[in-house]
C-alpha cells in the first residue's frame, strides 16, 4: 500500500512541469517501475490475463512502447481500448528518429 501510494504522489510530481524537481521524478519513477517489474513481472496489458514476462516473452504495441501484451491475440482484442490512450512515448519517438537516421 506504501508503494502504490508513494507511486502516486511521484506521478502528480511528474505533472508539475519541466522543474529540475519534475525531471527528478520522473527519473525516479521509471526508476522505480522498472524494479517493480523486475520482481513481479510484467503483466499482459489484456485485463484478464494473467501472464506475466516470468513466464513468457512479452510484446510491447510498436507505437507507444508503453504497453505489454503476452501475443498478437490480446493486443488485438485490446485494441479498441488501448488505441484511446495510445500515443508515441518520448522512447518511439527516439527509436523512431534513430531508425529514420539509418535511412537516410
């Protein structure tokens, strides 16, 4: 309860800004949602699904990279709810800008 209430906090810090406190956070958060999935998994963005990445290998949506899905079936059928919220992340727009830069 702590950790999801300290999560919180962090995220409403997240929104006030580009603040040297903002970014810190930020960084703190990724931070800390990186740990946490590393002990617990992560789980398939599907909502009832209960696979996790321990079990098996996850596939991000190639848009946002923001989401997990355990195969192309739940992000599928997830589709229509995620693609409200779907959006490139600053990492998409990067890999986006890297893999043009090969292009070119």
């Amino acid at each position: 309860a702590d950790e999801q209430e300290a999560v919180r906090l962090m995220r409403l810090l997240c929104k006030e800004g580009d603040s040297v406190a903002s970014r810190e956070a930020k960084a703190t958060l990724m931070l800390w949602e990186r740990q946490i999935k590393e002990r617990t998994g992560e789980r398939c963005g599907f909502p009832t699904c209960e696979a996790s990445s321990l079990t098996v290998k996850m596939f991000r949506c190639k848009k946002c990279l923001q989401i997990a899905y355990c195969g192309v079936d739940h992000q599928r059928l997830h589709w229509k709810a995620h693609k409200n919220v779907c959006s490139p992340s600053e990492v998409a727009e990067a890999v986006a800008e890297v893999k043009k830069g090969k292009e070119d």
